[in-house]
C-alpha cells in the first residue's frame, strides 16, 4: 500500500487500498491495549498517544454560557499535545473572547488554539468548513461541542485503538456518551448499539455522535476531500458517518461514556429521550420532516459517491429508488438494501415511515 504522502488525492488513497485488496470493514469494538509496565532492566517507552498529532474541531455560537467547562476539560483528554480550532460562526456574546482567554493560558506549552470565522449558515455548514480545511495529511481530528464536558483521557483510549491499525486503512471511533440535564442526578448512558457501524445504517439513522467522534489521519483526509460537496446538509456529524462507512472506513466502538452531553433548551439537537420528545419525532415523521433530512443527506452523499465503495453505491442507489416506489416495491428493497436501524423502538418507527411513504 502506498502512504498517504505519496498520493495526490484521497479518491486516488481509496483506489489505491481497493487495489491491493482492501474492501473495507467494519468492527464492533477494538479495546485499548492496557499500558505495560517498565522492567527492570529497560526503561519505560513511550506510550503511542503521547507521539500524536491531534487536532480539535469546534464550532461555536453564542456559547459563553457553556464553553469554560469544555475548554478546561481539554486539558485532561490523555494526549500530550494538540491544536484546537475553535471556528466562531457570528457569536454577539462573549465567546470568542473567553476562547483567547483559554488560549493566553497555554502560553508556549505542546497544545495550542487557532481562532477562526465560520461562514454562518449554521452548524453543520461551520463544521464542513473546518473539515474542508484539513492539512493535507492531517493526523488525528476530533470533533467538539462548545456545551460538553469531555470526561478524562478520551482522546488517549481513541488513539490507542486507532494506533492498532495501519495509518494508511481509514478508520474512526465512535461511542457512548452521558446525557445530563441541569437538575442534580439527570444523568444517563446512551445505549449500546445492537448491530455493526455500517453504510445501510448510516442511512437512516446517526449513531457516531459527532463530540464523540476521533478520525485517524487517512479518514480525515476523506473528510477533507468531500467536505466541499456536501452542500446543504442536515447534520455534519450524520453526513461524516455515511461518508465514512460508505466509503469502508474501519469503526471502531469506544464502550466507556466519554463526554457529558448537556441538555438545554439551545440544543441544536437534542438526546430525545422523554415520551415528549418521542411524540414530537413521530409527528414530524408524519409530517415528513424526517424525510426533508434525509433527502438533504442523500444530496450530499450522491455528490460524495466517487468516496464509496462498489457495494455501498449500490446500496445507496437502492435505496434512492425504494423511497420513490409504490409501497409493495418499497419495502422489497429497502430490505434488499439491508436498511436498518440499532433500536426495537427505532425499527418499528422506521418500517412505519417506510410503509407510510415518509422516509
């Protein structure tokens, strides 16, 4: 397999793998190898997170009220150094300032902040800007949010899974998060997939939440490619793990919870957890907002499809032409496709927006 330097451009890196036999994957989980330790008679080696370059993408708006905690939990991800992009889409509070701020504080230290503008037309358009502006070889990303709270030595676990794999097979983790509110106690773990990471899941649902999100450098380098065609998104975090699975990138699933997700009235999106929030996602179902999404995601995926592999674009295709068919032919393929989703509930929601045309 040739490096990634040596190829001009990531469709060129996807070929190139496929050529040598590389089909792409999907794993459930790769746990961190435990840290060894030091013999008697040899010192202790570094360990591979404390050699990595990472960078930290954050959007922020309006954020002032939330983003001192996230900004200080940085400090505690378990890599010895990294780069935050902290991209301020049109903030009227004090965001920015508190970001320089946190910055002053680095001094001259291995970690550093880069502040930028975003091109305010909302989030998911602040995040593609900041992906399309990726190095060339970038090493490892990461995306935040300016309302969590990273818990302690996520970046480290991350980069110990990716560092199992060869730099040159795409591969990103995804995993689980704590969901809070600002009542004492209200605090709860996202569920555990029940199925793969894969392409025919990604198309109807987004489980790689994107704060949890780390990439290794060969799958940042597909962002980087087709973040300028994915106009007009719904959701970047969405769109990075259609894209990512669709093109064969390797999943791998961090169990232990690692941010603290907050829920507050300025969600862009929200848990969805209370029978509340569940009646209003089955009512903008029936009202076909879900489907508006969905097709906004198609958009951009069909503008991305030299990134996928055979199979996948034939998976997509499939179910581009099972949304528009009558019912009986709909459901054929969109079990042909082998759509799904993780949850019963999800399912059961799925199938009836199939059978009612609102997908």
């Amino acid at each position: 397999m040739r490096e990634l330097s040596a190829v001009p451009d990531a469709r060129a890196d996807i070929a190139s793998l496929r050529a040598a036999g590389w089909q792409g994957r999907c794993v459930r989980d790769i746990a961190p190898r435990p840290a060894k330790r030091p013999g008697r008679r040899c010192c202790r080696s570094r360990r591979p997170e404390e050699g990595t370059s990472m960078l930290i993408l954050i959007g922020v708006r309006n954020g002032e009220r939330f983003l001192g905690p996230q900004l200080d939990s940085l400090r505690t991800s378990g890599v010895a150094s990294w780069t935050l992009w902290a991209s301020d889409d049109g903030s009227s509070d004090g965001s920015l300032a508190m970001i320089q701020r946190f910055a002053s504080t680095l001094e001259d230290g291995p970690c550093s902040v880069v502040t930028r503008h975003g091109p305010q037309q909302g989030f998911a358009a602040n995040y593609l800007s900041m992906l399309a502006d990726l190095p060339d070889v970038p090493g490892h990303v990461a995306l935040a949010d300016q309302d969590d709270i990273w818990l302690p030595k996520r970046l480290g676990r991350a980069v110990r899974m990716l560092n199992r794999l060869p730099s040159t097979v795409p591969a990103f983790v995804y995993g689980r998060r704590f969901d809070w509110g600002p009542k004492p106690g209200r605090m709860r773990p996202s569920r555990l997939p029940r199925g793969r990471a894969c392409f025919a899941n990604a198309l109807v649902e987004n489980v790689a939440f994107g704060n949890t999100l780390v990439l290794n450098g060969a799958a940042a380098r597909i962002a980087r490619q087709a973040a300028p065609l994915a106009n007009g998104i719904y959701s970047h975090d969405w769109w990075l793990y259609q894209l990512l699975t669709g093109a064969g990138a390797i999943s791998l699933m961090d169990r232990e919870p690692s941010v603290l997700y907050r829920q507050h009235e300025g969600n862009a999106i929200g848990a969805q957890g209370s029978l509340a929030d569940w009646t209003r996602r089955k009512i903008g179902v029936a009202r076909g907002l879900y489907a508006e999404r969905v097709q906004a995601q198609l958009n951009a995926l069909q503008s991305c499809s030299a990134f996928l592999t055979p199979e996948n674009q034939e998976i997509l295709s499939l179910f581009i032409s099972a949304r528009q068919a009558p019912w009986p032919r709909r459901v054929r393929e969109m079990r042909r496709a082998g759509i799904f989703r993780q949850s019963l509930d999800g399912t059961v929601g799925f199938w009836g927006a199939v059978l009612l045309g609102r997908i």
